[in-house]
C-alpha cells in the first residue's frame, strides 16, 4: 500500500463529529490505536481495513473511504474487538452506527440488499421466514441458484417451511421502523443534511487516495 | 419455576429440531416455558439500524408480564440484553415507548435456555435427572452473543456454564480453544466463502480434539455446522463427520429420551452413530 499524506481538505470534519456525538462515538478520541481489535477480529484479513484502521479513519474524518470500505459488511458482529478494547471503545458498534449511515448516502452491495429485504419481510409479517428470505434475495442475485440444492436438503428434514411464519397483528412495527430515522433527526446542526452537501465535494478529493493509517503491518 | 417464553423465528423454520428437543426437556423437567403473545423478530443481526433493534426488542420485553423471559437463540438473548442496556439512554426510551402500544419500563430480565437450566434449574437438580450418562466427549461451543457483549451471565473469554452441563451429564467436556470464535454464520448468505472458512475452521479443531459431537445453544451456529457441513467437506476436501447437537438435545438423551422425540433425526450430519455409541 503506497502511503500518501492525508491532506487536511480530505477530511470530513461534519462527518466525524456526526459520529463522535452517537452513544458509541464518545470514546473513540481516545483510541490508543494498540490493534487488540483488529487481532481479536476472526476476519480482519478480508477488510480493507481492520477495526483499528477505520477507528482512527473516522477520528481523521475520512467518509468517503470508511463509507465505501467492506470492512463495516465483512464484520460479522461477533464482538471481539469489544469485549477486549482496553479503551471500552466497541468497534462492533461503530460498525453497526455506520451501516445505516452508509445505506442513506446510497452505499449498495450484497449486504445491504440482504438486509433490506430482512428488514422489508419482519415489517411486512413480524417475522423472519428463512424460505421467504432466501427466495426473495435469490430473485435478485443470480449466483444464489446454486444453493438450491441446499435448500432442498433442509426441506427434506422439514426445515424450510413454504409458509411464512406470521405475527396475529403486525400494525405497530410500522412506527418501530420509523424509530432510527427520528432518533436521527433529532441530532442537532451537524447532521445529515448539512453532510451530505459536503460528500460530493470531499467523495471526490478522496477519490484513489490510501488513507495514511499506518496499515502496512497488518496487511 | 415459570418463564414468559420468547422462541425466535429459527424455532418456526430450521431449528424445528431444537424446538422439539427444548419442549421435551423443559415438560420433562418440569420448567414452564408460557410463549408470548403475537412476539415479533429481534430484527437478527439484519435489520441494520440499531434503534429499530432495541425497539423491537422492547416491545417483547414489554410483554413479559412480570417473569423473567428465556429464549433459546443467542441472537435473540444479545438483542433482548442490548435493547435493555440501550434503554438506559432516556431519550431512546421515552422515544420508543411513544411506540409501543404495551409500554416497556426497562425492568425485565432476558436469560438464555442454557441460563435457566445450568443457574436457575441447577446441574445438582439437573444430575437427579440422569438416567444415563453419556460417556462421550464432547466440544463446548457457545458462539459469539451468548457471552458477548453483555456477559452477565458467563465470561466471554472462557466461559464454563456448558462445559459444567456437558460434566454433569456424564460426558466429557473437551479441551477447545475456539468456545467463543464466531462460526461464520451472520455472513452465510452475503458471503459464502468466508463464512465456510470460519465453520472450517471450528469442525477442524473440533475433530483434532478427538470429541464424539459438537454442542451449540444456538439455531444460527447449527445451521452453519451442521447443515452447512457438507458444503465445508466438499469446498476443502476434508471428512468430518461430525454430529452438531443442541444442549437440550444431549440433555435429552442423558435423560433417556428417544433420539427422534429430540428431533435428532432432523439433522443433515447423521446423528445414528453417536446415538449408538451412548447405547440405545
Ligand atoms: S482495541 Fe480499542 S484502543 Fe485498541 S486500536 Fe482497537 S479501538 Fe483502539
Ligand atoms: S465484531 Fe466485527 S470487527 Fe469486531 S472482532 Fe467481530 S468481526 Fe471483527
């Protein structure tokens, strides 16, 4: 990885303060960058970049990179990095405060199609039915055929039931749903919409530059 | 003892193997498990936004009536446990029960099956119970979010609460440094081959112990070791063979259940070999 100085216009500062203002960005200032997370984590070797790497990107401010980077899809929430962070920093969460945050920039890859219809099945009926998941996401990924042969091993043991399991009565999820965008909103001046006037500009400075983050140990 | 009952969806699809072994055990022992009424999805670890998460789970939380509620998934018991820990952030509170038509007060105490019957059942009462012992060895194996990341109940770098159940039921915990190592499985779908290279390498080290079957207390680690097993043996090239049993299902046979009332039958790893070395 070619080092190259993060010039000081790169930096999303809206960004980062954006997420040092969320339960779990609090404690991020004081990552010590020591990388017991990123040694703790089962697949920091399929990131871009490790836990420790996007900590200190996001002090940095570095949205477009953290953003578009697989690191927050490849984590697996298995917390790790968490429970070990000698800081009480949980990088798991930083993850999962930036899924959302990416999805409404317009980020989109396998994951946050799966997790779109996850989230449209549990509204719809207020349950997950495995068969509905996996058919509806098949419909839209071509390479899925290939674990048809799969699925008709579990339906043999009668594991994949074709009829959705439901709730009675699913008419309050539609407000639970709507719970994340409102705690959002609530966020004073420095949220989104201020954001996101400032991405197109910083996305495309970003754009082909290797954040220096002193990552070349690890990978 | 009686406990409000949250199943999770896993129960009404593939972990119908679990559900038949939970129900067995916990009628046999005499545990009252109440379901709860029109219970919804925690939300997994796919519904992405984590507010909507901890709301969904306090709206089951809401519906406790005042019991403590057990469930069997660890992706539900970390949710539940969360939402909980989240709701002491009184904005996100008051905000969520402006939803909710049961308001929730932050007071019910979510435990894990393997909690209830290794703490609050107890392995003394649980060993009366035992009419044979299983003289096997067997790998503990507790995934990620029965420990993490509110680990009241176990400790998340070396728990002992299976291992203690897997003792008392006459078998042999094995020595396993992967307990807590994640099996792959919130990435199955979205990414197949990371997700078998972590299930490679739990089955790897479980056959380098020398143990008869893996126990798991969660449909999610199941489905990733025992379904997906085969996928693991063809993508590596390696035979493993190796039985993945729920924790209420080897309790079942320490009980002298039959193999098919415990659902054993349901599993894609044939189980019989391991059912005939316990002898019956
Ligand atoms: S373990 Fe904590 S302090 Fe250390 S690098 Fe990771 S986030 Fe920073
Ligand atoms: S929670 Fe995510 S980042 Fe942390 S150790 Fe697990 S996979 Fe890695």
């Amino acid at each position: 990885m070619k080092k190259e100085t993060i010039l000081p216009e790169t930096r999303d500062t809206a960004f980062r303060d954006l997420i040092l203002k969320t339960p779990v960005g609090e404690k991020i200032p004081t990552c010590m960058q020591c990388g017991i997370c990123a040694g703790s984590c089962p697949v920091s070797h399929e990131m871009d970049y490790t836990p420790r790497q996007l900590v200190r990107m996001v002090q940095l401010g570095l949205k477009h990179e953290v953003l578009n980077s697989n690191t927050i899809w490849i984590c697996t929430t298995c917390f790790s990095c968490s429970v070990r962070c000698p800081r009480g920093i949980r990088p798991t969460e930083l993850m999962e405060t930036l899924k959302p945050i990416a999805i409404a920039e317009g980020i989109k890859n396998k994951n946050s199609k799966f997790d779109n219809i996850f989230s449209d099945v549990v509204k719809k009926n207020g349950r997950a039915s495995e068969f509905l998941l996996i058919s509806k996401y098949s419909l839209s990924e071509p390479g899925m055929i290939k674990q048809a042969p799969f699925g008709l091993s579990l339906m043999s043991r009668g594991k994949l039931p074709l009829m959705p399991d439901k709730m009675e009565d699913v008419r309050e999820l539609d407000a639970i749903f709507k719970t994340g965008e409102e705690k959002q909103e609530k966020k004073p001046e420095s949220g989104t919409k201020e954001n996101a006037e400032t991405k197109a500009e910083a996305g495309e400075k970003n754009e082909g530059k290797a954040a220096d983050t002193g990552g070349e140990a690890e990978k | 003892m009686k406990y409000s009952y949250y199943p999770g969806c896993a129960q009404h699809g593939t972990a119908i193997d679990y559900r038949m072994s939970v129900e067995a055990v916990f009628r046999r022992l005499g545990i009252e498990l109440e379901e709860v009424k029109n219970w919804n999805c925690c939300g997994a670890l796919h519904v992405p936004d984590r507010n909507v998460r901890a709301a969904l789970s306090s709206r089951t939380l809401a519906s406790a009536k005042g019991l403590d509620i057990a469930t069997p998934c660890n992706l539900c018991y970390s949710n539940l446990m969360r939402a909980n820990t989240a709701l002491e952030d009184a904005t996100l509170k008051n905000m969520i029960n402006g939803k909710l038509t049961n308001k929730y007060d932050g007071n019910t105490k979510p435990k894990h099956l393997l909690e209830v019957i290794v703490k609050d059942y107890g392995l003394a009462k649980l060993a009366e119970n035992v009419k044979k012992p299983l003289k096997i060895k067997a790998v503990p194996y507790y995934g990620c979010l029965l420990t993490r990341p509110e680990n009241k109940f176990d400790s998340p770098e070396n728990p002992k609460s299976l291992d203690n159940l897997i003792f008392t039921l006459g078998a042999e915990p094995v020595k396993y440094y992967y307990k807590t190592k994640c099996c792959g499985g919130p990435v199955l779908i979205t990414n197949e081959d990371l997700a078998l290279s972590l299930a490679k390498d739990l089955l790897g080290m479980a056959k380098e112990s020398g143990a008869d079957c893996m126990v798991v207390t969660c449909p999610m680690c199941h489905l990733q070791l025992d379904a997906k097993q085969k996928a693991v043996e063809s993508k590596y090239n390696i035979k493993f063979d190796m039985p993945i049993i729920y924790f209420t299902q080897l309790i079942g046979l320490a009980m002298g259940m039959s193999p098919k009332e415990l659902g054993l039958d349901k599993h894609l790893v044939p189980t019989d070999k391991l059912v005939a070395r316990i002898g019956r």
